[in-house]
C-alpha cells in the first residue's frame, strides 16, 4: 500500500490501506429474510424478483435468499461489532448493497481470520469477505510459509486497494520510522495478515543478532490492547484499521501512526474456483453498485475514500 492508499494480507503481497443507508425497501427484505432460520424459497421470492441482478446468481443461492459469509468480524473500521452487538463497517455495509442487487441478504458468520479459506474449502460459506488482500499465493492455494499447495485456492473479486502501517504508543515512537527501524524491539500483530508476514520478513534482515521480537494473536484488538499496556514496542495493521485505532482507542490519546504504508494491494472477496457462477454474479452487482453511486456513499462514509476502485476486478493481486 502506498500513503494514499488504504489490506489485511497475508505477505508482502497480502495478508488488513477493511454507507449510505440502503433505502427501506432493501432494509424490509432484509429483516424478511433474517428474520426467521428457515430461509426458503418462499420467503425470498418477492426480494428476488425485484433485484436486477438476481437471474446471475446460481439457483441453489437464489432459493435460499441468502449468501453466507465467512468474515473476521473484530477488525475495525472494515467489520466489527458495534455497542448493541450489531455487525457493522464497510464489509457489512457493502455487503448489503451488494445483496440488494442480487436480491439475497449476505449473513456474515464470525471466524478468526486464518481460519476463513479453510471454511470456504470446507463449504461453510460461500465467500469470504474480511479485508483479505488478493494475493496470487491465495489464488493458488499456496501456503506463504512452506510454498507448498495445501488446497484449490480461491478466486477474488477485488473491491478495495490498501495497504499496511506501522503504529505505536502515541508520544512514545522510539524512532521507529521504518519496517528496519523495528530491529531489535518487539510487535504485535494479527496472526496471518500481511503484517505478520511483514514482520517475519524484516526479521531475517536485521543484523547483529537483533532480530524483531513477534506476538501474534486471533484479532487485532488483542494486539491494540497488548501495545496499550505497554507489552510490545509497536504494532501494525492495514491502514483503514490502524488509522481508525489512532483516532479512537483511549480518545485518540493510545496511539500514533508512523512512517509511510507499504505494500498497497487489493482487498478482495473469496469465492470457490468451483463457483464462477457466484463470482461472476458478485462481480456484476459490484459494478452495478459503484455505477449507481452506492459504492462510493459506503466509502466516503467510513473515511477511505483513497482506497476506491473504480471497477470490479477478478484475480488482480500478485
């Protein structure tokens, strides 16, 4: 990611620089469709034949009125819960506007974030939608570690461009500027995300034995609260993600970011190889969306507008 750009990666390639409100027709179909478990046919069909999009989607989705969506939802501002425990940010937002098009509502379904693509292999959601950077290891299904194939890989339907920040206790930056500047000291990050691959990264560069101390943990949060308790040196995460922690945790008064963001790189959403169908039909709606302007609401309205796109692309991380 560059400065002007908004990822959660997984490499220098990827892996969180993660609306307008939908009108109350889409709102109404919405609640109709969540508002009972049994989501069938029936109760899907009069959102269906409204949506322009919906003849796009595979039969088996369009019954069901619903696309299941493996997310990791503690990752502010792109997805999190808010203080009455509703899911909410730009994925979610996106979600609904995408869905207003296809006429089926995207249930988010909470999961730690190295555990999404498993799950999408596994059939318990249909896509994965996270602030997961599109990386051509992912397309692959190489794992960034080994370079060994450990599955099918996935394709993406980019949405997002953003890149990775580094950040520390405000008024407290040690003269950490740098990726090469974290030599010797410690950081926490989110286990799986560009910047834990970052970070490993750098590591093997550092000289004179002073290699960078590495914590890992589920969610980013707990990273945030292992800086905030003066655990850790630094931390780093997508920029959205990190901008957002500086400008909310304790006030604005917890952290500062610093230095430039790096490896900017499309966010994208997951879909199975084996259902081009369903990622042809998200494509669609994503274009739909930023022709019509509702795309752009959603961005402007969670403070990223430098990470628009301008067109739905499939498989454009490398």
């Amino acid at each position: 990611m560059t400065a002007s750009s908004l990822c959660r990666k997984t490499a220098a390639k990827s892996a969180k620089s993660r609306i307008a409100a939908v009108g109350a027709i889409a709102v109404a179909g919405t609640l109709l469709l969540s508002g009972c478990g049994d989501q069938t046919k029936d109760k899907s069909s009069d959102s269906v034949s409204n949506a322009p999009l919906a003849d796009k989607l595979p039969k088996d989705i369009r019954d069901k009125g619903v696309i299941k969506v493996g997310s990791d939802i503690a990752y502010p501002p792109v997805e999190f819960k808010d203080k009455s425990g509703n899911t909410v940010g730009i994925d979610p937002d996106l979600g609904k506007a995408l869905g207003k098009q296809l006429g089926v509502e995207f249930e988010f379904e909470n999961g730690t974030f190295d555990t999404l693509l498993g799950g999408l292999r596994s059939k318990r959601y249909q896509i994965a939608m996270s602030a997961m950077t599109d990386t051509k290891n992912r397309q692959e299904g190489i794992d960034e570690d080994t370079g060994k194939k450990v599955g099918t890989g996935v394709d993406f339907v980019d949405y997002f461009t953003a890149g990775v920040s580094i950040y520390t206790k405000k008024g407290d930056d040690q003269g950490i500027k740098t990726w090469s500047d974290l030599c010797g000291k410690k950081i926490v990050v989110q286990r799986g995300t560009v910047s834990h691959d970052l970070a490993k990264a750098e590591s093997k560069k550092c000289g004179g034995g002073k290699k960078i101390a590495i914590e890992q943990y589920d969610n980013d949060q707990q990273a945030q609260a292992r800086l905030r308790s003066g655990g850790a040196d630094a931390g780093s995460s997508d920029f959205p993600v990190a901008a957002y922690a500086v400008k909310t945790s304790g006030g604005g008064k917890d952290f500062e970011l610093v230095g430039e963001q790096v490896e900017a790189a499309p966010y994208g959403i997951a879909v199975s190889k084996k259902n081009p169908e369903l990622r042809d039909a998200i494509k669609a709606a994503l274009d739909a969306i930023i022709k019509n302007g509702e795309y752009e609401k959603i961005i402007a309205k969670w403070g990223v507008k430098d990470g628009a796109v301008k067109e739905a692309t499939v498989n454009g991380g490398k």
